[in-house]
C-alpha cells in the first residue's frame, strides 16, 4: 500500500490558504497576513537572536506570540511537505510543538510524514497522540492505523480503522484500509498453516501479495 502525505484537516470545510490566494480582491486578507507576517518576523528574528533558550522564554512568557510563531512554523512544514521536503518539514513541525505540543493536526501530519520516510514507530507513537489529544478525529485513527499496519501489527490497525469507521461510517479510507489489514491477516493465517514458525507474525505492508 503506498502512503503519500496529505495536508488532512480537522475541518474538511475550512478553505485553504491557496484557495483564498485565488481572489484577490479581498483586501482584508492582505492586511491581515502582512501584519502576521511581520509579527512572525519580528519573532523569529529574536529566537535567531536568542536561540534555543529563546523558544523556550518565549513558550513561557508569551503565550500568543508562541501560538503565533507555532502556526508560521506549521504553514512553513506544510509548504515543505507538500514540495517533498519531508524531513525539513519535519524540523518545523518539531519547532511548532515545541510551542505548542498540545496540537493534534501537528501530530498527525508528523505521522504521515514519519510513514512516508519509512519510520513507523516513530509514526506510531506520534500519531497515538493524536488519537488521545483528539479522539473523535476520525483522520487520526486512520493514521494510526496505516502506522500500525506498516509496524507489522494488523490486529491493532484493525481496531484503529474500525474506531475511525465508528466516527465516520461512510469512510472510505477506512475501509479500503481496513481490507488491507485483514487481508494481511489472512496471509498470516495461511503462511501458519503451512509451517511458518508461530513467533513470526510481523509483517509489513510492503510484503502483501495480491489475494486470491
């Protein structure tokens, strides 16, 4: 199964940046992300100034610049990502929870990111956060799932998909997943039935063959 990055949101009906950029005759967007950008600026610049002690200072002392500064780093992760620049993306998500690791979306997305690169159990451990920050967000079990699924552990993966189908019942990630899952579960079965030592369970997805 091949996992590609996505920019998921926990609401699918905010527009994005980009489809915002497309009219522009809405001058109060202008005015207000010149004065983001600047307010960032001037942040970011002090943290250069400062380093790590900084971030750490700023976390403490000034809460809405940390959120702010958290959201630029975000924004900058996601641009990042979605040019294939995974691991730089990551460095700027890892800066945003710094900030602000409360954040489920921040969580998620490192998951995806972390799956794409191959690591699936730093995948899984981000994403599981997510799910406890969030867990009515059908998305984040999703992607647990998928991490579970690539971590060798198709029984767990199952009962994420099947948390997220009780969320949203009509997904159809969820479900398409979910078959993977149980068909990574059968070949186990089967590979049992012919001999395979019982300690060997663990598969990845990349070793699913087509089904019968």
């Amino acid at each position: 199964m091949k996992l590609t990055w996505k920019n998921n949101s926990k609401n699918s009906k905010k527009r994005s940046l980009a489809s915002v950029s497309n009219f522009p005759n809405l001058p109060f967007e202008h005015h207000q992300e010149d004065d983001e950008a600047n307010n960032s600026s001037n942040t970011q610049l002090k943290i250069k100034e400062n380093g790590s002690e900084g971030l750490a200072s700023l976390d403490a002392s000034n809460s809405s610049d940390a959120k702010q500064l958290a959201q630029s780093f975000q924004m900058q992760g996601n641009k990042l990502a979605e040019d294939g620049k995974y691991r730089e993306a990551l460095g700027k998500w890892e800066a945003a929870l710094t900030l602000m690791p409360e954040l489920a979306v921040l969580h998620e997305q490192k998951a995806q990111i972390l799956l794409e690169i191959g690591d699936s159990w730093n995948s899984l451990k981000a994403a599981a956060r997510a799910t406890e920050l969030e867990p009515s967000w059908a998305e984040a079990w999703i992607t647990l799932g998928r991490a579970q699924l690539n971590f060798g552990e198709p029984d767990s993966a199952i009962e994420s998909f099947d948390k997220a189908l009780s969320i949203k019942p009509d997904c159809e990630e969820a479900q398409d997943d979910r078959y993977t899952a149980l068909h990574l579960i059968k070949r186990r079965k089967q590979l049992h039935s012919a001999g395979l030592s019982s300690t060997q369970n663990r598969f990845a997805v990349g070793d699913e063959t087509k089904s019968s």
